[in-house]
C-alpha cells in the first residue's frame, strides 16, 4: 500500500490547459474516484499518476518519492484500463501472467523486487484466478470472454503485480447496467480483501458513491470538492458539486434572502443566513427533502409546479414539471397528488413523495451560466402518482434542509 501526493500539478497541451494546479492526497490503502464530466481532465490526472503523461509544473509523489521523470515501470503501479488492453493472441493465463514477465515484482517473502521463477508466477495467476472466479476459463483466448469476463482478466492481471498503487480508467464503462452493478459490488468486496491505494477514474456518480472512500470531484481541470461521498452530498461545496452529485441532482433555485429566510418564486422559505435582505442567492434542496401538500391552505413555503410529464417506473414515478410563480393552485390537483400513495398531504416531512430540480449542472466558472433562471423541477414519488399534466401542484421542503449559494459564484454560503 502507498501513498500519492499532487502538489500544484498542472498539465498543458500547448495552450490547453488539462490539469491546473491540482493538490490532492492520496492516503494509503484508500480506494479514491476522481469524478466529472468528460473533458474535467481526471483521466489527465490518471496518466500522469502511471507516468503516461508528463508533468508540465509541480510534483508528483508516490509513497514520498518525486517520480515526475520515473519510468512507468519502476513506479510500483498497475493500470486497468478502459479497453481492458488484454493481448488477443494469449490466453487467459498468459494475460495474467504477462507483467510477471515484463519486471520485477515484489516476491510474496518480503525481499526486494525481482523476476519470479516459474512456480511462484503460476501461484499468482492461479489465486488471482480464483479470487476472480477466472479458473475456467484460464486457457481460453480473450475472444471468447463476455465483456464481463474480460474486465476480471484485467483486474487480475493487475493483481498479480502487488503493485503500490491500483490505478481504474472507466473500467465498467463498457458494461451494460446489471453487470456494472455486479462488478461495483465485486470491485467494493475485492478492495476490501486485498487493502491497497487505489485510484478510479469515473463519470458515473453512482460508481464514485457506491464505492469510494473518498471522492474528488473535478471540472475544467481544478478539483471542486474533496471529501466522503456523504460530505459531498450533504455540503456541496458550490453549484457545480450540487448539480453533480446526486439522481437526480440538488434543487437550484433563484433566490432573494429576507429577514425571515429566502423567497423562491413567491414562496418564503427558511434558511439562516446573515444575509442583507434583497442580496440574490442559489438555493439549493434535495430531492428528498420536499413533500407534496394538499392545495387547499398551502403554507407560505409552498412551491407551485405545474406538470408536464408522468414517467412510471414502477418503483417510483418522476412528474417533470417547471416551478411558477405563486399563483392560485387547484385544489383538486393539489390534493390528488398529495393523496397518491405513499405521500403525506399534511405536508410534514415524508419520504415516499420528493421534488428536485433536473436542469443541467450550473458551471460557476462560467458567467454566461451563473445566475441563469432555473424552473424545470421533478417531483420523485414511491409508486404510483396522480398528477396530470397542467395540474399545478405545492411542495414544502422540510426542516433545516434549504441550503444557499452565492448566486455570482456558486459557493455554499
């Protein structure tokens, strides 16, 4: 197991900048996603880690080493990648097998690296294979593997190297969603047997949720937020953090503080702050911290939404539908909402009926973006709803649950 430590890195492509002056540490035998959209730059970050990519400025460091100018082999890492990289023309063992053969690997004794004799390599393939439940299937090709199947080969390959650092570029990428949801579990579990750093490449919020210890979360080449998967979800550092994390994602809103809390599209909502009064500010609720109340006496934090559209997914149904300004609700739509199963039309807190806001993540490094108008809300409920489309319907967030953001910037006040 080891450590790795960024200190201001930065990585350019020519005028491109892909990595900007990343400081993160990685502490040893802890399994860390570095998580964002395509183009974040933390593939970039991977790369460099394997010595694939070179450091343009700072210093990178594995177990307090600077390796900026090590050779990827003598660096102690393995790599799973996207494409799994297996040799087509060998077999299963022989995959496994290869960095066996390619360098010197620590021996199971404790000495120093050195190339293994054939009786330990065939060891290491064998408990890899098993582990991984490979052992069938050691003498066939890779071409007659599922995809599935394939992955565990790169994962056991990477094994047997008892590399310092386990570095994953996307690897479940190429899975359909049953069998990315088997290998999560598979990888949480192998983790666990083995120890070991390991450091996963994901866009997949729900992969970054499920197994890491801790989550970096990047964009535009600067980290944003680094922390457990429940602080990120909890505290979202700013209103890219919040409008990332989370299926779907935080609430955002266009707010004006008030003496009492924050007014939302005429609704008054309760939110300390120290705040003048009239200052615009982002709030932010999770999905699961608002209920839908019957429309006949609303509270004055009542939100109205008008739906646009019913999606039954049997487990729950989500009613997109924009937020409006406070106006008259219907009664009737109101309450048969309210009324579906599963909700609480008291409108205290419940977690069979919530609401969320789906638009697309607010990027606060842009100022075109900052600011803009949110009203497409989804309302989430166990089952089945009443809703139709053109009811406007109220929900109230619970206690304690508004949080609020800078509206120029983005940062959680």
């Amino acid at each position: 197991m080891s450590t790795v430590h960024f200190d201001q890195v930065t990585k350019r492509f020519g005028k491109t900048t892909a990595v900007d002056s990343m400081s993160l540490d990685i502490v040893d035998g802890e399994f860390m996603v570095l998580l964002g959209p395509s183009g974040c730059g933390k593939s970039t970050a991977l790369r460099m880690i394997a010595g694939l990519e070179s450091i343009t400025e700072g210093s990178l460091s594995i177990d307090g080493e600077v390796v900026n100018h090590v050779d990827p082999r003598k660096r102690g890492i393995a790599m799973v990648f996207q494409s799994y990289a297996l040799y087509p023309n060998l077999t299963v063992r022989k995959n496994i097998e290869s960095p066996l053969n390619a360098k010197d690997v620590p021996p199971d004794d404790g000495g120093p690296p050195r190339r293994l004799n054939a009786e330990e390599r065939n060891t290491r393939v064998v408990e890899a294979a098993r582990m991984l439940d490979l052992e069938p299937y050691l003498d066939r090709k890779p071409g007659a593997l599922s995809g599935g199947q394939r992955q565990r080969v790169a994962l056991a390959r990477a094994i047997v190297a008892r590399a310092k650092v386990l570095l994953m570029d996307e690897p479940l990428s190429n899975l359909d969603a049953k069998l990315r949801a088997q290998t999560r579990a598979e990888l949480i579990d192998l983790h666990e047997r083995l120890g070991g750093t390991v450091v996963y490449v994901t866009h997949d919020q729900i992969e970054a949720m499920t197994m890491a210890d801790r989550v970096a979360i990047m964009a535009n080449g600067a980290l944003h937020q680094v922390g457990t998967p429940e602080e990120v979800y909890d505290r979202p550092a700013n209103t890219f953090v919040a409008g990332f994390i989370g299926t779907p994602p935080m609430n955002l809103m266009d707010g004006v503080a008030t003496s009492g809390g924050v007014r939302v599209a005429g609704a008054m909502l309760s939110a300390a702050h120290d705040l003048a009064d009239g200052v615009k500010v982002t709030v932010g609720i999770r999905p699961e911290h608002l209920a839908l109340v019957d429309g006949d006496s609303p509270p004055s934090s009542a939100l109205a939404v008008e739906v646009r559209a019913v999606e039954w997914l049997g487990y729950e149904s989500l009613v997109t539908a924009d937020l409006v300004e406070a106006r008259p609700t219907d009664p009737q739509a109101s309450a048969r909402a309210a009324a579906s199963p599963g909700s609480d039309a008291s409108g205290s807190d419940s977690s069979d009926t919530k609401t969320l806001v789906s638009d697309a993540p607010i990027d606060h490094d842009d100022p075109e973006s900052v600011g803009a108008t949110r009203r497409r809300v989804i309302l989430r409920a166990d089952g089945r709803v009443n809703a139709r489309n053109g009811d406007t319907v109220r929900a109230v967030p619970t206690s304690g649950s508004v949080q609020l953001f800078d509206a120029e910037t983005g940062v959680h006040l």
